[in-house]
C-alpha cells in the first residue's frame, strides 16, 4: 500500500521542526476543533494542555475585579498557547478564549515543557516566541494608553487579518469592545467611520477589509512595530 504523505502543518513552529524533533513529538499532538467562545485557559487554573493553533484567532485577556476585560495578546497558527507551563509556571494569569473559529493541535502541558527542556530547534523556536509575545505585551499598553479608538481599532483589525488570512472576518461586537477596552457605542461609532472611509464594511458578527492600504494609514504605529519585530 502506498504510503500516506506525512502531514503539512499550518503552525509556523511544527512546520519549521526539523523531522526528527517532529517525529518525537507527533505522538503526543491531537487535533481538535475551536469554537468561536471556547476557552483554553482560564486564569488561576493549573494548566492541563497548551494548543499549537493550526487556524483562527485567540485572543488573551486581562480580566478585571468588575468583569471588565481588555485583550493583552493574540495567538495565531504563528504560535502557541500555554507558554506559562513551559516557564515553570502551572497557572495562567489570563484568560485565553477564542476569538474567531479555528482548530489546533493540543498537547498535554507536561509533554510539552519536557520536550521544551531538551536542547533543540524546538525550545529556540518557543524561546523566541515567548520573547514576541512579551515585546508586543508591552506595546499593546503603550497603544491602549496613547492611541485613540480608531487608531486601536485600525491596528486590531490588521493584526486579525494576518493572524487568519481573509479579510472576511467574523467578529461579535462585544468581543471588539472588550478586546479594545472601550464601550459598545464607541465601537459602533469608531466601526461606523472606518465605514465612511470606504475601509471596512460592518454588519452584524461580520466585519469585510475592503481597502488595507487605507487601514494602514489610519493604524497607530503600533501595527508596524510589532509586525516589524515577528519578522526580524
């Protein structure tokens, strides 16, 4: 019988392994779908799985005494979720959810901090991951701090884009004012103008990029930053 090609991971990090790192640690990877809502993490909780995103979007988020959230970060099919296990640390200080459907490859924690701990190109590839994630931690402050509404939302939008690859996104407005930190009717005036520009069209849970370049223009800095830094 022929044999079946081996398969051809959409995560950047299990994609750049060299076979056989990959070969060890394919046993250990199981494939599962994500939700739109569905929780990876939940703070304060031990850590039982991390999840190499294969398609869709989570998004990572502070969560305040009064409920109030505010996104921190955001894992594509570029990274991981559950880099706290690997650091030593078995709970998470973050909310880890889904922000656009998408699916993975989940790993037990344990497995993965004990191949992480092996000298190889996997602990390199996550140490350099882990590093992105702490300079863009630290912009997204800067950005929520200095930058206005649409600034913010311009730059989010692009990041999604990237992240999934459609500019065809499917978005809850609630999710968009909690990820930004800003209310309902902020988002839906701040949305409403990006409309008007002819960059966006917004319609309920559906949000279409019509014109990049001109989102471009209208983001903070902060989009070409962090982009700039994930490439170097």
């Amino acid at each position: 019988m022929p044999r079946t090609p081996p398969y051809a991971y959409k995560n950047s990090i299990l994609a750049a392994l060299p076979p056989g790192e990959l070969a060890a640690l394919r046993p250990a990877l199981s494939p599962i779908d994500l939700p739109v809502d569905m929780s990876l993490q939940v703070a304060k909780r031990q850590e039982r799985y991390a999840y190499f995103l294969e398609a869709g979007m989570a998004s990572i988020v502070s969560t305040m005494d009064d409920g109030s959230n505010v996104e921190v970060g955001t894992v594509g099919r570029d990274g991981l979720v559950g880099v706290s296990g690997l650091l030593g640390v078995g709970k998470s200080h973050f909310n880890t959810f889904m922000q656009i459907a998408g699916s993975a490859f989940r790993i037990d924690s344990a497995r993965l901090k004990r191949a992480f701990e092996q000298p190889g190109k996997l602990r390199s590839l996550l140490q350099r991951y882990i590093h992105l994630q702490l300079l863009s931690a630290r912009q997204y402050t800067a950005c929520n701090r200095l930058h206005s509404a649409e600034q913010r939302l311009a730059r989010w939008l692009l990041i999604c884009q990237d992240i999934v690859r459609s500019d065809d996104l499917s978005l809850k407005q609630e999710f968009l004012g909690q990820m930004l930190g800003i209310r309902r009717i902020t988002v839906t005036v701040t949305a409403s103008a990006l409309q008007k520009k002819g960059l966006i069209r917004y319609t309920r849970g559906r949000l279409l990029i019509k014109d990049r370049a001109g989102l471009e223009k209208v983001a903070c800095e902060c989009y070409q930053v962090t982009k700039t830094k994930a490439l170097a």
